[in-house]
C-alpha cells in the first residue's frame, strides 16, 4: 500500500512453499516495477531475506500497479491482490508481457459492478496485444464472465487471423453454447 505523506510503497512478501525437501525460505532478489498513472515507471530490487518480509520502497509518486518479478524469473504462485483499475492499467500499458497476461488472467475472474469495465479491456487486448497468448487469455477471460457484451466481444473475434487466438475463441464461446446467437 502506497503512503502518501511519507511517499512509501509498502510491500509484504510471504513465502509460504511448504513441501518436503524444499528450503522454509529462499534467499533471493526480487524486481518489482512501479507503474504510475503518468508514464512514471521505476524498477527496484529488493533482496528477500525472510519467510515474511516487509519492504517500504521510496517512490517520488504513487504507483497505479506494482509488477512483483516483471520478467517472471522466480518459480511461484503469486497472489497480489491490486484494485480494478490497476489491473485494466496493467493489460492494457504494461510494457511486460507476463505482467499483461497475468493482467487479463485476474480480469476474467471480476464479477459485479466492475464486470463490463473487465470486459471492455479484455476486449481491447483481444483485438489488440501484440503477444498471442495474451489475445488467447483474453478469449477465455471473456468466456468465464460470460456476459452478453462479453458473448458480443468474442463474436466479433471470429474474424482473428491467428488461429491459435481462433481456436480460444471458439472454446470460450462453448460456453454459451445454450445461446441462439452461438
């Protein structure tokens, strides 16, 4: 969470791997990218010492979405809970492709008020990002909302040229399979 007053991010880092012959704690460094909602951009490294370890990052402003290992190095299961707004941010202007796909991976699971602003940035990368599998993920995000403007945003992906993105369609929209319009 970002303090203001001090100009702080703070960042809690848990490691919870809980397996036989598997080290309690991995001495390591971390990237984490700060992504503000101007362009501002900051890479730090911090070094992971601790089963649970907080990190108070100096920051000359207030980062929209943080990428925990941006160029995904570290073998993990990652839970970084970050508003709505800082997930659209993320798919739609994360320079890194991971970061981005993660991005649309948490949007398909958004459900209430904030489903058709997931939906219409799932739409916007299915059309849009560079990376197939991005393309892909946003295909089967949209499938598991599963709303008539999501239906609509895969039906209009039809016509994708990349037919592994295609194929994604094709699968997510079996799931209206009960629908005339499918």
């Amino acid at each position: 969470r970002y303090e203001p007053s001090a100009r702080l991010e703070r960042l809690v880092v848990a490691q919870t791997q809980d397996a036989p012959g598997v080290a309690r704690v991995f001495v390591m460094p971390i990237e984490l990218d700060f992504h503000g909602a101007h362009g501002q951009s900051r890479r730090v490294i911090v070094n992971d010492r601790k089963r649970m370890q907080e990190f108070r990052i100096a920051l000359g402003f207030e980062p929209l979405w943080v990428d925990f290992d941006p160029r995904d190095i570290i073998e993990k299961s990652l839970v970084l809970e970050q508003p709505l707004t800082a997930l659209v941010s993320k798919a739609g202007g994360d320079p890194q492709m991971m970061s981005r796909l993660s991005a649309v991976r948490q949007l398909g699971s958004v459900r209430g008020r904030g489903r058709d602003t997931a939906v219409a940035a799932l739409s916007a990368r299915l059309q849009h990002d560079a990376f197939y599998g991005v393309r892909v993920y946003a295909a089967r995000s949209l499938g598991e909302i599963h709303t008539a403007r999501a239906k609509a945003a895969l039906l209009r992906a039809l016509a994708e040229t990349d037919s592994r993105v295609r194929v994604a369609v094709v699968e997510a929209l079996a799931t209206f399979a009960r629908d005339p319009e499918v």
